[in-house]
C-alpha cells in the first residue's frame, strides 16, 4: 500500500455577497486562517526543529481562494496539519476573527454565508525520503506559490466508487484507482495547455477529490471525462496482477454473483464502470477578478456560460431594464425559466472576459443588483460528435448491481407484520408512524445506487428492532408497563435517526446545503462506516453473532456510550481515535451477559449471581461499581490489550482526565468519587491477574507523571489507592471464602477465555477441536511466535480436553498478536495503510474471527500513540482566571513533542514535530481501519447460509 503525507489538504467552499468577494476573503477567510495559526503558535512551548518551522511558515495554513462557477461562489485550498480546521473551526461568524483584524476595512460587517467542507489525507507515492518532496513540491507548483499566470483556472472533481467493487475489495481499490487516475491524467492530450493536480482522500460520501490547476478548461474536462469512463478492467495492470485478483475475488460483485449464478461472467464484471457518481466544479484564481490578466488560451476554448440569476418577485422588468442597454450591445440572447422566473442568459467568446464584465457592471451598479437575490454560473462544454467526449469507447455489457438493491430492503410484507404487532401491543398512533417510518425511510437510502454502502450497516440493527417488537407482542408485553415499552421504541427510533443522518448529511442529495451538523462540519460517512465495521466485529463476538447487529452513530456527548444495540461517539472518538480503540471492546461487552444469557443459560445465571453478589448485605457502593466492571475490564484487558496492564493503565487514565464529565464545576478539581471509583476498577484488576504480586501495583506502576500544579490529583490518589488496594482484596478474598462455589471471578475469567478463543478461530467445538489444536501447535513452534512468550506444554489427549486447549489457543492467539500488532506499527513508521489483505490469504489470520484483526489494529494504533507521547500522561495546564494553557508551567514539567491532555476533551500538542507525527498516525489509524471496515461490509449483504457458502 502506499505511504501517505505528513500533511493535509483543506477545502472550503462558500457563498459571497456579489460583488464583495474580495472584502470577503479579505475580512473574513485571510484574517481567520492568520488567528487560527497564531493561536496553534501560541500552544507551542517545546519547538526547536527548524525544518517544522521553516514548513509550518512557508506552507501551513495559507489560504489560497478561487472563484467558482456553481451554487458556491468561493473555494478556499490550504495545507494543514490537523483535522480541527475544517471540522469545527471554519463557519460563519468566528470568533478568532476580532475587530483589530479588520482595521482596513472598518465599515465591513462579518457576513453569513453557506459553506461545506472538504478535507483528508493525501496519498503519497513518491519515493523520496525528504519531507519537502510529494505534496508540499506539488503544492509549490500549484496553489501555494504565485502561479496565476500559469495555473489561473481550477477545476474540482468529487469521485464516488462503485461499492459493488470496493466493499470487499477494500483498500486495492482505492490503491489501484488513484494510480489508474494519475496514469490517465498525465496520459491524456495535452494540446489544450498545461495542468496539474492534487488527489486526496475525503471522509465524506465520495471517496476521492483531484483538485486541478490549468490554464484551459477543456484540458481539465477531457481528464475528468476519461475518469467517468473508467472500468474495473482498467485497474488490470502487469505489477498490480495480484491486487487486481484480490479484488476480483472478494469484492461484493463478484461474492453475490458467486451466490446466484454458477459460473459467473468475468467480462460482465470487468466491465463494470469504477464510479456511480462524480460532480466537478469549475473556478478561477481570484486574483483574476481583482485584475490579474486573463489567460490567453481562453479566447479558443469554445466554451459557453450560463447563468441564472434569481430575481425577486415584482423585480423582474426593473432587472432586465438596467440591464438591457448593456445586453444590446454585447449581443447577448436572454430568456425567462420557468419555475422561480429565473433570468438567464448565454456568455461565448472569451468567456472569462465576457463574465468580468457583466460582474463588474452589476457589481457596481445598486439599482441593477438590488433586484436579484443570486447568480449562479455554469460552463457548457460542446461534445465532438465523432469522437464522443474524445475518449475510446469501451465494448462490453456489465452487470448492474443497483437493480439488485430492491432485494436488501424490508418488504411491505415485513412492514405490515411489524405494524400489526405495534397495533396488537396498544402503542400510540404517532409513535407507531416514527417507528413504521424507519423501516420506508431506509428502503429509500437502500436503493439508492451511490449511498447504499452506508445504509446497510442500519439492517441488521432494523432486523433487531422487528424481532423485538414482534417478542414483545407475542409475550404480551410481559411485565412491562406501556410507558416503559414505548420508552423503548423511542429510543431505537431516536438511534436509528441519529445514525441515518450521519450516513445521509453532506451527501451528494445535499450539494447545494450548507454544513448543518451542529457538532462538526464536513461528511462523515466514511469515517462512521469506518467505526461501525470494526465496532459490529466487536460485538459479534461479544453475544450479538455475525455481522453484528449494534450501530455507530456520532453526536456531541463528553463520552463514548453504549447502549445494547448502539455506541454513541463524539469528535474526539472520530479524529482522535485512540479514545475509541481504548474502549471500543469494553462498551461492546458491556451487554454480553443480556445477550447471551438466552442462548447459554450458565452465561445467564453468572451474571444473575453477579447482581446477587452486589445485592448482598454489607456491600458498598464502590464495591458494587467495581464488581459491575470486572467483566468488562478483564474482556478488554485481554482481548484489546493481550494482557499488557500497563498499556491498559496508561490508555485507560488518559481517556479518564480527557473527560470532563469527572471534574467539578471549573475543570479545575477532581470528583472524588469518580477519582475513587476509577482506580478502584484498576487495582481489582491488576490483582485479580497477579495474585501471588500483591505490592506489584505499587512498583510497578508509581503516580502518573502528573505536572506539580495538579498537586490536589496527586493527594487524592495517594489518599484513595490503599483504599482501592484493600477493597480489590477483600472482594478476591469474598470470592475466594464466602462463595466458593460460586467462583465468581474465576469463572468470568473463564468466560473471557472463551472469547479469545472465539477470537482467534472461527470454531472451536466437535471434531475440528484436535484439527485447530495441532494447526496452533505448529505455529507455535515456529521460532517467529516465540517472540510472543508463547510454548508449547504438554499434548492434546482427546477432544474433551477442552481446557488445555483452550489455553493452548489463548497463547497462540498472544503470540500471533504481539507479532502482527508490531508489523502494523512497522508500517505505520513507514508511513504505510496496513490492509490486511495479504495477511488475509495466509495463516494463521486466514482461520481468525474478523474480531481478531480489529484488536491488533487498535492496539497497534494505541501502542504507537503512546510512544509518540513518551509513554507519558501529561495533564494540560490552563491559567486558572483566563483558561489559556499556562506554558510557564507546563516548561518545567513536560517533555519536548508531548501530547497533553486537556480536561475540557481530547490531546494537544506542544510542538510542530509532534502535531505532524500525530496527524500521520492518525490518517494512517482511520485508512487503515477503513480499509479493514469496507471488506467486513461485505458480510452484510449475505444470509447466514450464504456466508457458508463463501
């Protein structure tokens, strides 16, 4: 897979009053971009690496604006090293935008203005080793340096893949398009002018952004017109002949098909086209309405625009009144359009010239432009006729998936069922409509053939939903009052609209709306599919069977949240996923006793004693919280982190002071109590898993480095640890004497044994149990999982030696861990995706539950989080009176390039060097578990009897 860059791209669209575009960016964009990177200078207190510096001034956070022919009327490019910009900061009416920005123009008042977002991470497939080659050369060519002579026009392509070929097929795809792309671009006429470009990655519904730079806009179209004639076929390549089969065998087309057809048509498939979607926007470089000379080529370029103005009511005759003279004389034919009565008229000729023109005459004339409320302008390229759009017509049929899609959906049989069921249980009309209505508004987004990939992941939650109101009808509502079962169909209905939104908004249904989401800006159905894929592996081994039926859905809460068939995330879990590979498996085994307790009755009745044992008399409140975790806590201690409990201390403390849920009014203190229960949690564990090291908590791991002004944490936790020690003993003690024969604690350890092994194989019962054993056993003794601490004891005497084999597994499954989660890391050095796809095709990941590579991304990520930081958990330090992170005192307590953790959410970081390593882990992290989610998807388009056949 390729590398990808330290750094990334940012991209704004927006509105503009007419006529003031350039007090706009002026006022507006350049002061808020200038703020935003002063105030990232600020934070900096631990700096030093001039090459950071020299780049961070000459390339970061300089905004270079284009005019744009389309509902927007401005772009805005830039590099940037971070996700914040995009994602929260840029909107309307910013505060970093102060009135001492503006001293130029004080009669200027900030404007609203529409906007959407488009940011991520940008491929890099150059092979040289200096930083300042790849993007930042690329960038120097194009958009940052003074290039309007050169590159004066721009052009804007949005790509979406086909998901027929990239679910399942993963990150091949991606890999093998873009350099499909770059060949096509560079091998396509260049006789209209000169061009470049840039491709990045988009975390919104489309997958791919080319933003092009060129002196013509019929060189930018025929490139964008050979891009929609893309085929699959076209990724065949000589190097590329075993990522090309890798797609071509497990991509969703191929699977289905394999399901349906016997032998199914391989020129079908390779004929089906790359991209359902593209839109593409056309711009030119603003300096050019402010007088910068037009480029030459324009005057050949046989092009026409069209514009639409919107009038007001009433204003018509007025509009075209002052503007007739100037019609008359450039000998332009006009027209009304029906609808709103839009004012419309044709420019040919010298386009551009023509356009500046018209602009300034309505620009600086009132009584003209007071009639019109906008004005929206399009090219219109002419089609040679002979040649088609100048391309090579491709031969051969293709299969079209999209007409399958009416199979995935709910039918009206399935419906009317589900609304005889809320009818027989009594509910009321209106919520019985907000529940009917789930089921009609995701058979719209499943047939739709662009966003269908998304909506899938909401079926097997909706599938739950059906059972379980069909349970609770046939069970009469059991013991439930109306006003409880109700409380329950809301909130699936409110999930299910949470999830649907972040899957719906931004898409292309939505390219003429502004950024509604009130937590962040930008699409973000990439990076939801992304958790989701991995979060349903996770819950399909904790109860819920594959593919998982719980959902991901994003929305502004101070911490990750569970409920028993969702997981609530917020910013920091999308764009600082370590918070999210830190929990992930604890909230998705947080209801494995409610789910499995009506497949496994000993499942069941383990939890029961666990309530029973919290109810007895005599306990306290922290022993009871504490009880309530030690499932949760050892599943994730094992199976996220292979048993490493410093790694599990530290991530876990990390995600504690992020959250300011813990800390009293003014962030400045503490709760006691949550403190208290938290470290109680803890030490349980650490004494649970070393029973014969009682003091081994206290050297191994001494107080956090906490900074000295956060001396009232420090107390606390010296004042709670020997309370948290003794209680941890008591309740092993309890265990141990009082209920020994119920064994608690030892018998969820054994529960969590049963897990890794469901982890690592994907059966482990009947005749196949010796067949596993002695696959493990050889692995074992190859000299590369020894690494791994893992030896082989003993034999395996019979199938019913369950026990030694269960072991047995659980070793190998930590050796095959530590092994792959530092190959993962290797490449994440490298600054490599890590794909899974050749690991896939060979032991020991191809006989392991797809929970199994989720848990060695995740700790992976989390490990090399952690190195980057020093191994350290620096708490950020703010002024008590003005809330400014106090650098004075952070100097002296923490190292240079630390990631600080900061009360109010999330990690900073102090220096130039740490926030470009941090950006590229990142990138890498959600590449990475995107490629991975997208080939899980596949699973959820088939019936149980279907994934055996595969």
């Amino acid at each position: 897979m390729y590398t990808t860059e330290n750094y990334g791209i940012f991209l704004g669209l927006m509105t503009a009053k007419f006529g003031e575009e350039g007090r706009f960016v002026d006022n507006e964009l350049k002061p808020f971009f200038a703020r935003y990177k002063e105030k990232i200078k600020e934070n900096l207190f631990s700096n030093g690496d001039k090459e950071k510096e020299e780049i961070f001034e000459q390339y970061l956070f300089r905004p270079k604006c284009y005019f744009l022919f389309d509902n927007f009327d401005l772009a805005v490019l830039s590099l940037v090293d971070d996700f914040n910009l995009g994602t929260r900061a840029f909107h309307p009416f910013n505060t970093l935008i102060t009135n001492d920005l503006k001293e130029s123009d004080n009669e200027y008042n900030s404007q609203n203005f529409t906007y959407k977002v488009i940011s991520g991470t940008v491929p890099k497939f150059t092979q040289n080793s200096s930083e300042r080659d790849g993007l930042l050369q690329t960038a120097d060519r194009t958009f940052i340096g003074n290039n309007t002579e050169r590159y004066p026009l721009i052009g804007i392509t949005s790509l979406k893949f086909n998901n027929a070929l990239l679910i399942g097929g993963g990150g091949s795809v991606m890999e093998l398009a873009i350099k499909r792309v770059q060949e096509l671009i560079k091998a396509s006429p260049s006789q209209n002018g000169t061009l470049d470009y840039v491709i990045f990655h988009s975390a919104s519904w489309h997958e791919i952004t080319i933003v092009f730079f060129s002196n013509s806009y019929n060189c930018i179209a025929d490139r964008v017109f050979a891009i929609r004639e893309m085929v699959f076929d076209d990724l065949d390549a000589g190097e590329d002949k075993q990522a090309f089969n890798h797609i071509n065998k497990n991509c969703l087309l191929q699977r289905y098909l394999a399901t349906t057809i016997e032998k199914p048509n391989q020129s079908k498939i390779k004929a089906a086209h790359l991209f359902v979607h593209t839109h593409t926007v056309f711009g030119f470089d603003l300096e050019i309405l402010r007088g910068h000379p037009l480029p030459q080529l324009m005057n050949n370029e046989g092009i026409q625009l069209h514009s639409r103005w919107n009038l007001k009511p009433g204003h018509t005759l007025d509009f075209i009144e002052g503007f007739r003279e100037y019609f008359d004389q450039w000998q332009m034919p006009s027209s009304i359009i029906s609808g709103r009565g839009d004012f419309s008229y044709t420019i040919e000729g010298n386009i551009l010239e023509n356009f500046l023109r018209i602009h300034k005459v309505i620009s600086t004339n009132k009584n003209i432009r007071k009639h019109a409320r906008k004005v929206v302008t399009t090219p219109q390229f002419k089609i040679d006729h002979d040649k088609g759009l100048r391309q090579k017509k491709k031969g051969g049929d293709h299969y079209l998936f999209h007409n399958k899609l009416p199979c995935f959906r709910f039918s009206l049989n399935n419906i009317a069922d589900t609304r005889i069921h809320l009818e027989a249980l009594g509910i009321s009309k209106i919520i019985q409509e907000k529940i009917i209505n789930m089921f009609i508004i995701f058979n719209d987004g499943m047939e739709d053939p662009v966003l269908y990939g998304y909506f899938i992941e909401l079926k097997p939650y909706l599938e739950q939903i059906r059972a379980l109101i069909e349970d609770l009808a046939t069970l009469q509502n059991g013991d439930k009052s109306m006003a409880k079962t109700q409380e329950i169909l809301l909130s699936a209905a409110d999930l299910f609209e949470s999830a649907y939104t972040n899957r719906f908004g931004q898409s292309y249904i939505m390219n003429e709306i502004t950024d509604f989401n009130i937590e962040f800006n930008g699409g973000l159905q990439q990076l939801i599919a992304a958790y989701d894929g991995a979060y349903k592996s996770l819950t399909a081994l904790m109860g819920e069977g594959v593919p998982g039926k719980s959902v991901t859905y994003a929305s502004s809460y101070p911490i990750i949240e569970s409920e028993s068939l969702g997981v609530r995330l917020n910013y920091f879990h999308l764009y600082q996923p370590e918070f999210f590979a830190a929990a992930a498996t604890h909230e998705a085994a947080n209801f494995f006793g409610m789910r499995r307790a009506t497949k496994d009755s000993e499942v069941g009745l383990l939890f029961q004693k666990l309530e029973e044992t919290a109810e007895r008399q005599g306990i306290s409140s922290l022993e009871r919280s504490t009880l309530n975790y030690f499932f949760t806590d050892i599943a994730t201690l094992k199976l996220a982190y292979n048993e490493d409990f410093e790694l599990f201390f530290y991530w876990h403390w990390c995600s504690f002071f992020q959250t300011s849920n813990v800390y009293k009014p003014g962030g400045k203190e503490i709760v006691h109590q949550h403190f208290e229960k938290f470290l109680a949690r803890m030490v349980l564990v650490d004494q649970f898993m070393n029973p014969s090291e009682s003091d081994r908590f206290f050297y191994k791991f001494p107080d956090p480095p906490f900074n000295a002004c956060h001396e009232g944490i420090r107390q606390t936790w010296k004042a709670s640890l020997q309370k948290a020690k003794d209680m941890a003993q008591k309740i092993i003690d309890d265990d141990q004497r009082k209920l020994a024969s119920d064994k608690l604690l030892p018998n969820f350890a054994n529960l969590v044994l049963g897990l890794e092994v469901e982890d690592f194989v994907k059966t482990a019962d009947g005749n196949e149990v010796p067949k596993i054993y002695e696959k493990l056993k050889k692995l074992a003794e190859q000299k590369t999982y020894l690494k791994g601490g893992f030896k082989v004891e003993g034999q395996l005497k019979n199938v019913s030696d369950e026990a030694f084999m269960a072991k047995a597994i659980r070793n190998c499954r930590s050796a095959c861990l530590y092994e792959l989660t530092n190959l993962i890391m290797g490449y994440f050095r490298q600054g490599k995706i890590y794909t899974f796809d050749e690991a896939w095709n060979k032991r020991p990941l191809k006989d392991t539950s797809r929970s199994f590579t989720v848990h060695a991304l995740f700790l992976s990520y989390l490990k090399i989080i952690k190195e980057l930081n020093n191994d350290s958990a620096n708490i950020l330090i703010r002024d008590p009176n003005t809330g400014r992170i106090d650098k004075e005192a952070l100097s002296k307590n923490v190292s240079k390039d630390a990631l600080l953790i900061d009360g109010r959410g999330g990690f900073i970081s102090n220096s130039l060097k740490g926030r470009s390593t941090y950006y590229l882990y990142r990138s890498l992290f959600l590449q990475s578990l995107w490629c991975l989610s997208i080939k899980l998807k596949a699973q959820l388009f088939f019936s149980d009897n279907d994934r055996t056949k595969q």
